[in-house]
C-alpha cells in the first residue's frame, strides 16, 4: 500500500510512504487529542446486595450473611460500618484502589423478635445504606439432662437426647452401687441410723448419712430460752438471769430472775441512759443518771497520701470492707485498705497518663468502680483500665481512640461509666483538634477488655444508670441547636440495641428502683419505655444530686416548690429553704422536708442509706466557719418523722465532702484538707442490703443498684 505525497506550505514537512500500521496509530494519537474519556481518581465506593436478608435465628446461635463493598475508583478510601445491633461486624474497613472486599455481617439476636435495621455506610463518596432483615427465634425448653442421659439443643435438629452407656457409674452418696441402664440410674438407696426427739437423720447427696440437730422454735421472751430435751424434745429453760429486759431507769429496773422479767429498785452504778457512736452509756448515782458530754468522734483507722500526693476516692468498697482508692503525686498508684484492721492490703502504679489534675485539654469524668474482680478506672484520659482487686495489679487497658472513629488530630475522652454483670458500658465524647466536641459514642465492653459493639450521637451526654437487666439509661443533647429534638432520655439493651428514646430537657437519669427511674427533673420514668409519671413536686440541685431509696422509701437534699406563675400552675423552687426531703418512690407529694445549712455537695458529704431505713451523712455546723476551717458533724436521721438519731462532731480542722463508705459498723470519707481516708465506729450500723444506696447505686460504685 502506498500513500500519496503531500507537502505542507506552513512547516515544510512532508509525508512518505508509511506502513498501513502506522498510519493507524497515528490516528489513534490524533483522536486522544480530541474529547478525552475521563477516569475517576478519586475513590468511588459501590455496595451489593443492597438488602441482606439472615435466616431465621435461635438466640445465642448466630447467622451471617456476607456484603461485598467495591472500590471503583483509583484512590484508596475508608468506609466506616454503622451496624445497629444485633447485627455486627466491623466498624470500618480501608480498601485500595479497585479492591474487592467480602465482609462478614452476623445475626446474633440476644432476644426473640422481628428485626429490620439499616445498615449506614460512609465514605468520601456518597453515603449509602443496607436493609437488614431478620427473625429472632426463643432457643426451645428441651429439659435438663442427667447423667444418664444428656440432651442439648441443636439449631438444624431441635432438641437432641442421647443415652451414656450402658453401666456407666452415677449416683451420689445417697445410693449404692448406681449404674446407667437404658438411661436412667439405678441402684439401693442408703440407710441412715436411728434418730431421737432432737435429733434428725437423712441422707445428704454430696457427703452421704448426716445427723443433725433439731431447731427449737426462738423463744420471743427475753428471759426464756428454747433448747432440747432428747427424751422429750424442745422446751423453755430460764435464760440472761440479772439482765435488763425491760424500761429502766435509775428508780426501777427490769431484769430476768428464773425466767420472768422482774421489775426491782435500781442500783447505784447500774447503767443508763442512750448511746450513740459519741456517746457512752451513764451510771446511776443516787437515783440520778450521770453521763458524759458527747465526746468528739474518734478515728479508728486512717490512711494517708504520700507528701504532696492527692487522693482519688469513690467509696469503692467489696464485700469484707476493703476501700480502694488513687493516690497521685509524681507517679499514680491504686491503693486498697481494711476499713477494719487498717492494714494496707496492696499498693501498686497505675499506668503512665494516669492523673487527678485537669490541664488544658478535656479529661472526662473520673471514677472507680468494682465489677467481677475488677477495679475499673477512668483516670487516664481516654482510657479504660482494669486492675485485678485483689493483688490491684494492671490486668488490661483499652486505648477508646483505637475503637471509635476519632477525627484526624481529635481525641476522646469517658464522659461517663458504669457495669453490670460480665459487661462495661461508657459513654465518650469525641473532641476535634481544635478542642471542640465533635460527636460521641456508647461502648459496650467485657471485662476481658474486648469492644463488643459501640453506637453512635451526635451531641453530648449526661449521667448514666443501670438496672439489674443489664439495660442503661442516660441523657444525650444535639451539639447543633438547630433541632427541635435537642435532647432526649435515651436507654439501650444489653447487646447496644436502642430500647426507647423520649424527648426531654437536658437532665441525666439519677437513680432506679424497681420498675422506675428517677430523673434530674425530679420526674419518675418507666423502666420498660420510658414514659414520664407525675414529678416529684421538689427540685434536685443541678451540679449535686443525691437521690437514695430503698423501695417505697427514698430521700435527697433540695429545694421544696410552690405554685407560682400567673395561674399558679407552674412550681417554683424556694431557694432560701434548702432541704433535706424524705419522699415515697413513684409519689408526687414529698412525706416531709427539715432544713439543712445548703443542697449541694460542698455543704456535706455523700448520704448512705443504712439497714434501719435512716440516713447518715456528714455537714457542716451552721456559722462555724468556711473551708478547711469549717466544722463538720456525722448526723444520722430517722426515716418516719426526720428526727436526728444523733449529732457527733468530727475532728476539728478538715473538710469531709465527697464519697462515704459505710460497711461493718465502719464508716469511711476522705478528709480533703489532708488528703487522709479516715475511718470511724458507728456501732451496729449497716449499709442497706437493697436499693439505691450511694450515689452511685452500690457500694462497688457500678451505677446500678444494690
């Protein structure tokens, strides 16, 4: 093939022959000149299907599904994952250009029901989201095995028996000779011996024939006592000869003489009179009871910060009575004390970053608490860590700003937390490089230290509570007011799923007792959907709620109200009447209110609820000074008509604020102006068994109650 010659007047170039094979990529050449074809270069993220759909699944048995994500563009990218529980997988995923990720989503419902969630995917291209569609079945009752037959339940063939073989040992101490047959275990029952009238014998299966004494009815007079006869069985025998059994004073005493309570002329030195932990019992003189003066409350055990250290203390306290505590100077360390023996039972450093001072960037809330061995800590800003409770050596720590995803240059920090059984639940808040809150997070986490599932906001939070379910409940509030749903009461199950949210003004959730919820807005709330019941008709002090209640029977310091406003509809807090108020659970009208020197925490101590339904607290004595020279009293008040129990004062010189522990008749506060934990007898006095009573629910401090 040849091409025609031709010359070109405005370049003096000229064409030759060519092969026919230039010619065309010549052309070629010439065309990519024309409109080009673009490329994207930036990334381009595409998701299929665009509905999963799980099978139906038992609970605690899982199912999944896989989502494949795309990206078409020619830039790397990261797409984060909003997965609503009880689905899950992970919460972000980094592909490169062009990669192809399958991506395992698991159906994992932790209660039967219908479920049809969106799942949110975000990426630099435009956000998309993902149906998902499943059915939350209850795992059947097969039964429970024995040891001759086990039965299990499998999710493909339902309820599966299978018998041991035949002639397997089982049994107990109760029967010779046992062995499986066709799977049920057989052999002779063991004979106990004789027995008499206060005597019983029978078989126990873990240790085989057992005697045991027969229990006589208690006797209901003091001057009487039950036992028994074995020839005839329980009878009533004269008891506490020469003790008081009834009203006395310094002309008559009541005391037993061979089991009657007899009423006789007292004596000189016989005692009388009342006692409280500052008060000893008198002596007659005379006719006369002599008493001394209340004494001031004496110190029975302390311990002490180091030089220029600083106490860190919750009233974190386990089940014998030991206190933990954070004791911070140059370095931090965890501390934990007997409240009874006073030994230091273990102290060791807590991990670098860990510290009681606020400098200029956000810290979050700091806290103790004690979960399943556990000694939680939010001092180190960011983190959670735990520490064994035993030995408070470090077990785990988690570093928040590696599980949520926190803006470039941004930082976290624990606005709040709490536990429940085997679970840790925390509320963060998210900050951006310039310091401005951006966002925040609800975490659930093990108490292996393993994220679980997190849940997204968008503004802030207040407060966090738990029941004995292993639900939560706090307030969250729009970073951005432009909402007309600025705020909300918020409560989330177990596994991160939301139960319920209602609208409300921004106020944390204090306290729960049975089926209710207490509210910053001195409203009761219902546990299973939180809808409001009349308020209280008192207000709680903004920066220092103390709600306490064990059932029907509750208190906290505030504010009583009056009707005001031009129709005297609306309540209006009396200031100049700060209280201490007793209320009924779920009432309106306060049972009744004596005044107190002020409502907020820097005029008193934490209040406990004692067994005896009364509350024991320290405040300050009216016009007896400001700060470390003020003078503070322990009180104790009786629950029926507010009456003070007693009044002790406490060592001169100190300011007792803050968290009190109360266990063993030992009642513990952290003397701030010499950073020391004092420790002081309070007879007989116990914490209440049930109930909200601490600040923070119970004496472990999780949030939940007792």
């Amino acid at each position: 093939m040849s091409v025609l010659h031709s010359e070109s007047s405005s370049r003096g170039l000229s064409l030759t022959r060519l092969p026919c094979t230039w010619l065309v990529l010549a052309a070629a050449l010439l065309g990519a000149c024309a409109d080009p074809v673009i490329v994207k270069t930036e990334a381009d993220v595409r998701v299929e299907p665009d509905e999963l759909v799980f099978p139906d699944s038992f609970v605690g048995h899982p199912s999944s599904r896989t989502l494949r994500i795309r990206n078409v563009g020619r830039a790397p990218t990261q797409v984060s994952l909003e997965i609503p529980a009880p689905f899950f997988g992970p919460d972000w995923v980094d592909l490169r250009a062009g990669e192809i990720r399958d991506i395992e989503i698991t159906f994992a419902p932790s209660e039967p029901g219908s479920y049809d969630l969106g799942l949110r995917i975000s990426s630099p291209a435009k956000p998309s989201e993902v149906r998902l569609l499943g059915q939350g079945l209850p795992v059947p009752n097969c039964g429970e095995g024995d040891e001759c037959r086990s039965i299990h339940f499998d999710p493909a063939l339902g309820c599966v028996e299978i018998d041991r073989p035949e002639g397997s040992a089982c049994g107990d101490a109760c029967l010779v000779g046992g062995q499986c047959h066709e799977g049920s275990c057989v052999g002779t029952a063991r004979e106990c011996g004789e027995t008499n009238a206060c005597t019983t014998a029978f078989c126990d299966p873990t240790v085989g024939c057992v005697v045991q004494a027969k229990s006589c009815q208690v006797s209901t007079d003091f001057c009487t006592a039950s036992e028994c006869d074995p020839e005839v069985g329980c009878v009533l025998k004269p008891a506490n000869e020469s003790k008081v059994c009834g009203p006395s004073d310094c002309s008559h005493t009541h005391v037993c003489r061979q089991g009657l309570c007899t009423e006789e002329r007292s004596k000189d030195r016989t005692e009388c009179g009342e006692t409280t932990p500052c008060l000893a019992k008198g002596y007659c003189d005379r006719g006369a009871c002599v008493q001394d003066r209340p004494t001031v409350l004496k110190t029975k055990v302390t311990f002490s910060a180091g030089a220029g250290a600083r106490i860190h203390f919750d009233g974190t306290t386990n089940a014998d009575g030991d206190l933990y505590w954070a004791e911070c100077g140059d370095t931090c360390f965890l501390a934990r004390g007997s409240s009874r023996s006073g030994f230091l039972l273990g102290k060791e450093p807590m991990s670098a970053g860990t510290t009681l001072s606020r400098g200029s960037k956000p810290t979050g809330t700091r806290a103790l608490l004690l979960a399943a061995g556990r000694i939680v800590s939010t001092l180190k800003p960011g983190w959670i860590e735990a520490y064994d409770s035993r030995t408070v050596k470090l077990a785990w720590k988690l570093d928040l700003a590696g599980k949520v995803p926190v803006p470039a240059g941004g930082s976290v920090t624990v606005a709040e937390v709490s536990a429940q059984g085997s679970m840790i639940y925390a509320l963060v808040d998210g900050w951006a490089s310039g310091g401005s809150h951006d966002g925040g997070w609800a975490v659930g986490i093990d108490l292996s230290g393993n994220v679980l599932w997190v849940r997204s906001f968008e503004g802030t939070f207040s407060g966090l509570v738990g029941d004995d379910a292993g639900r939560i409940y706090f307030s969250t509030q729009r970073d951005h007011k432009s909402s007309a749903d600025l705020a909300a009461l918020v409560s989330l199950g177990a596994t991160g799923g939301e139960r319920w949210r209602q609208s409300t003004s921004f106020n944390p959730p204090l306290a729960v007792s049975g089926d209710l919820l207490f509210q910053g807005t001195s409203e009761w709330r219902k546990l299973d959907d939180g809808s409001a019941l009349p308020r209280l008709k008192a207000t709680v002090p903004l920066y220092s709620p103390s709600p306490i209640f064990t059932g029907k029977r509750g208190y906290f310091f505030g504010l009583p109200v009056e009707p005001c406003g031009a129709e005297q509809k609306d309540l209006c807090s009396l200031w100049e009447l700060p209280s201490l108020i007793r209320f009924a659970t779920g009432e309106e009208e306060p049972v009744w209110g004596i005044g107190v020197n002020g409502a907020e925490s820097w005029w008193r101590s934490e209040p406990v609820l004692t067994k005896k339904g009364s509350l024991l607290f320290a405040d300050t004595v009216e016009g007896a000074g400001v700060g470390c020279e003020a003078k503070f009293q322990l009180r104790e008040i009786e629950p029926e008509e507010g009456a003070e129990v007693f009044a002790c004062e406490l060592p001169a010189g100190g300011s007792y604020l803050g968290a009190t522990s109360l266990h063993g008749g030992r009642w513990a506060v952290l003397e701030s102006c010499r950073q020391i934990i004092n420790v002081y007898e309070v007879e007989d006095r116990e914490l209440a068994p049930k109930g909200w009573v601490t600040y923070r629910g119970n004496p472990a401090r999780t949030g939940t109650p007792r």
